[in-house]
C-alpha cells in the first residue's frame, strides 16, 4: 500500500512538474505571440500614420512662387452638360471672401484692380486664360471669367487653383480669355473694347450705363435711336460655323429688335427678337439669299423686363440654324451653305440709318467661329446663370506661417553613396503638423521630395531627417515648408549640394500590375554578374520581404512577389541593392 502511495504520489509529482512545465511554455509562447502583436501592432500604426501623412501630402498639387495664399475651385460635375469633353468655355467664377479684399480693408490682395490674381489648371502651375469682369477691393468680391482647357463629363469635379496677395504681380497681364474660336466678345461693361485678339474701330449713340447680368451693360432705348456700330472686320468673315450669343432684358416693342447684325448683301447674320418677342437667327449666303428661323412659327416669347441668355448657331455640316433660349433648344430648321463675308457690325440695331433698334439691355455679346453644341451652350448658361453653385472654393490654403510655429535651428544636406540625406534640427515646434521636403534645379522652381510628420508641440530640440533616393545630378536646391495644424506654411532658408553623375549598371524597367492586389512583378536589368538583394518595405519603414537574387547580364531578369495578398493594403517600397548602387519604386497595394 505505502509502495503504491508513493508510486502514486511520485506520478502526481511529475504529472504536477509536466502541468508546470506546460504552463511555463505557454506563458513564455503568449509572450512572445504578445510581443509579436505588439511588435505588428506598433508596425500597423507606423504604418497607418505614415500613410495618413502620404495621403495628406499627397493630393496637394504645386505652388506658384511668391502668392500669400490660394484657393481651390472645383466645378460641380453635375452641371456640365454634355457627353463629351468641352473645350474653350469660359466659366464664371462669383466669390466673395474677405482675404480677396485689398490689404487696405484687412485683406490680403495687393492690387485695387485684382492684377494679383492668377488662376491655374488642377496642377497648380500651369497658368490658364482668365479675365476679370468686376473686383471690388473693399469686399473683397470678384467676378472673372476662366477658361479651363476643357471640361470633363462624368463623377469627378474639375480644379483649378486661384492664387492671390503677390505683390511682384501686380503688373502682370493674364492670357487671353476669349481667344479662338471666339472672334469678339463685348463686355458692355463700361467702354467698348472688344475682348478678342482682333480690335473693333467704332462708336456709340446715346448709349447710357446700366446695371447688367454680370457687371455693367448698356442702355439701348429705341425711341432714342440708340446703337454702337464698328468698322467691318475680316475676323467676322466666316466661311463655315459661326455662334452669336447674348444676355439681353427687352421691353415691349411693337417692332423687330436688332441685337447683334453684321449681314450684307453677300454674307452676314442676324440675331434679333421679332415683333411678338421670339428669337430669330438668320444667315445671308454668298448669293444673298437669307434663311431664317422664324420661318419655323413655334417658340418662346420672351416676357418683359426679364434677363435671357440668347443664342443662334449656324452649323455648316449638319446644314442647321437653331437657336437657344436659356440653354435650351428653342428652334431650328434645315439651311444650306451659308454665311461668307459680313459688313459692318451694328450692336443694338439693324444699321445706323434704318430702324429695328433694341429697347432694352444688352450683356455680353460674343461671336465665335464655331457650331456650338446644345452640351456646350447648357453648360454655359449652367455657369453664367448660377455661378454660385456651378463651382464651389475650397478655405484659404494660406503659405506663411506664423514664425512661432517652429524654430530651425540648423538644416543640411549630405551627399551619400546614391543619394542625399538631409537633416535638420528643431529648437522648438507650436502647432506644428508635419514638413515637406522641396528641390529645385534653378532655385525657383522647388518640387516636393518627401514628408514627414513633425513632433507637433515641443520646447526641447527635436531630430529629422529625410532621404533624396534620386537627386539631381549637378547643383540642386533644398528647402523645408513647414505646414501647422491650421494649413498655414512658410520655407525655410534654401541650402544646395553638388551630386555627380553615376554610371548606373542597373535599372528597373517595368512593373506590374501597380497599383496591385495579389501579385506583381518586376523587370530589370543590370551590368555586373553579382548577387542583387531585394527588399520590401512598409511606408514606415518595416521589412515586409528580403531574398538574394542571381541575376543575368545583358538581359531582361525578373522579380515576382506571390504573397502579395497577404499585405495590408498601403504603400510600399521595393528596392534592388548591387553592390554600391540601389534602385526604389513605390508600389500601391489596393483593396
């Protein structure tokens, strides 16, 4: 019995020993997978700031030097009104903010007359055409006319950037807006220049300043016999398309009112209301025979006192008049060849001698040598009959900060083996969200590098450093703007190093697919018979993936990473390293 005990007992001893023994491997195995997690959880949040940071960078399209600020304008895509791209349309932008106002009211503009202002495509530097048609300094409201280079149907909303407050500016004269295929456009807003690349000699008779659709318009009372006539010009003789297009306000008239007429015995057209306040398009061909819309009796009679966006389009290979009213088809009928060399233009009138005078105001009169489309001509009275909502500005994206929201105290840049590490030093940091990393070739023109998130509130010196994985090879230039919480930024003072060139041996050629979900690949080549050492990292900087590599000389080698699919998705680096020389690409992994 006491043998059997104690045989009993010494079991249950080491079954005992066994249960600690496990117990003590698990606990050690949860230390680990617990350090593991923390490990991958520490890696997933680098990972997801460093992201956050790209995405937040990202977006930003370049600067254009010298502006206190900018604004982005992004137009509704709901508005355009048309299936395919649209090309030439002015767009009007109305805005009013109180940075647009004159640095005398508390703004930020530097000119009285808004010629600090400068408009750019999505990119944020490539300058488009734009005209201003009213500024008032003290509100800091602004009517302009911009022309996109076109205009995208479909989901996504089509930028630009307006940039204000330079005062090295404020003598510069922005491009053309109504250029080809716009052969005049009158404003009516004051004088009776012609916003076109052709000049219109001329006069007007008793024409008195009126409130119009936009800014200023003209007067034209028929009792009066009012008109403005011009020289013939060779730029309204059309020998294919033509458009006219007005805004106009008539009163009652028992006769036919002349908007815009440039007809002849041999060409010309005619836009007008007839008596019962219905528009009427009409071509002269070269034998002098005039087709008419108003043969065609439907159509909308204008009311009185009511503003109207008037168009007539003659279109030469579809043999079509038609006119539009409000943006939207009001008649049309078949034509034959038409419109070849006009005379005289008359605004307000059939000509200076004879009757068919307007009684009313008329607004921006504009002749283009071109068959706009029914898409074109809504959208254009989509714009200029709601221009508040059509576009939409983003807040101020100011570019000077505040000197307290950072203290540098030293900054440098180091050429290295391949590349060029730049460091610098904080003395303390209020605010501060994050930096960006700018170069430039000539000193005026600075391109983004990298980012990184700044320490934020600090009163201790703070350590950064960025890498110039491709510099330029000579001279290049190296600046920091730092960015606060609120969006405000400034640049540090711009330092410079000298790379020379490197003889590359190696070099990727393709990659695909990027962005990726599962797989990709990657084709190189390289000139030395050495081991290549690839390897994928996070944004962060986590090692996802490293293996050696054989590669072959003289041809094409290729890379593919199968796993993929186990990566969250995100950015990543991959790079080849032989030798001395290494080579980087970003990649994006999709959902």
């Amino acid at each position: 019995m006491k043998h059997r005990l104690h045989f009993k007992n010494r079991t249950s001893l080491r079954t005992k020993t066994r249960i600690k023994n496990v117990a003590v491997m698990l606990t050690f195995t949860g230390l680990l997978a617990g350090i593991f997690m923390l490990y991958q959880f520490i890696g997933n949040v680098a990972d997801s700031r460093a992201q956050q940071l790209e995405e937040k960078i990202h977006p930003k399209a370049n600067q254009l030097e010298g502006f206190t600020g900018r604004k982005k304008i992004s137009i509704d895509p709901g508005k355009i009104k048309s299936t395919t791209v649209l090309r030439g349309l002015p767009v009007l932008i109305n805005i009013r903010f109180d940075e647009l106002r004159q640095q005398e009211y508390g703004g930020t503009v530097f000119s009285k007359e808004g010629h600090d202002f400068v408009f750019t495509a999505a990119d944020g530097i490539t300058v488009v055409p734009f005209e201003i048609e009213r500024f008032d300094p003290t509100a800091g409201k602004l009517l302009a006319w911009v022309r996109p280079d076109s205009l995208l149907p479909g989901i996504n909303a089509h930028e630009m950037f307006l940039y204000y407050g330079n005062k090295d500016n404020v003598n510069a004269q922005s491009p053309l807006t109504f250029a080809s295929p716009f052969a005049a456009v009158w404003h009516l807003n004051g004088g009776f220049k012609a916003s076109s690349e052709s000049t219109f000699a001329g006069e007007s008779v008793g024409l008195k300043d009126e409130e119009g659709r936009f800014a200023g318009a003209k007067e034209f009372l028929a009792y009066d016999a009012t008109y403005a006539s011009f020289e013939k010009n060779d730029a309204l003789d059309f020998s294919g398309n033509v458009s006219v297009s007005a805004w106009v306000k008539s009163n009652e008239s028992a006769e036919n009112q002349y908007i815009f007429t440039n007809s002849f015995k041999n060409g010309g057209c005619n836009l007008f209301l007839n008596k019962e306040n219905k528009l009427v398009f009409e071509v002269v061909n070269e034998n002098g025979k005039t087709v008419s819309t108003e043969r065609i009796k439907e159509g909308r009679k204008l009311d009185a006192g009511e503003w109207y966006s008037v168009t007539g389009v003659y279109n030469e290979k579809e043999g079509r008049l038609s006119t539009f009213i409000n943006g939207l088809l009001d008649r049309e009928i078949k034509a034959e060849k038409a419109y070849s060399k006009g005379g005289n233009v008359v605004i307000g009138a059939v000509n200076e001698k004879c009757h068919g005078y307007f009684n009313g105001t008329i607004d921006e009169v504009r002749i283009a040598n071109a068959a706009f489309s029914p898409g074109y001509i809504a959208t254009a009275y989509a714009s200029e009959s709601d221009p508040e909502s059509f576009i939409k500005a983003d807040e101020q994206e100011v570019f000077t900060a505040s000197k307290n929201v950072t203290q540098i105290e030293s900054f440098d840049a180091r050429v290295a083996e391949g590349h060029v590490s730049v460091n610098w030093q904080t003395a303390k940091e209020s605010n501060l969200d994050y930096f960006t990393l700018e170069r430039s070739s000539d000193r005026l023109k600075f391109e983004k590098v990298a980012s990184k998130f700044a320490y934020g509130n600090s009163e201790k010196q703070q350590n950064y450093f960025l890498i110039d994985q491709a510099p330029i090879v000579g001279n290049a230039f190296y600046r920091l703007r730092y960015t606060s919480f609120k969006g405000e930024s400034d640049v540090s003072n711009v330092i410079s190093v000298h790379s020379d060139a490197i003889q590359a041996t190696l070099g990727i050629t393709k990659v695909e697919p990027n962005p990726f979900k599962d797989n990709f690949s990657v084709v190189f080549k390289c000139d030395r018979e050495e081991s290549i050492k690839v390897k994928l990292t996070s944004i962060s900087g986590q090692l996802m993936h490293t293996e050696t590599v054989e590669p072959k000389t003289g041809e094409e080698n290729y890379f593919e990473y199968a796993d993929a699919a186990s990566l969250q998705p995100g950015i990543y680096f991959l790079s080849l390293s032989q030798a001395k020389e290494q080579k980087t690409i970003k990649l994006i992994k999709r959902l």
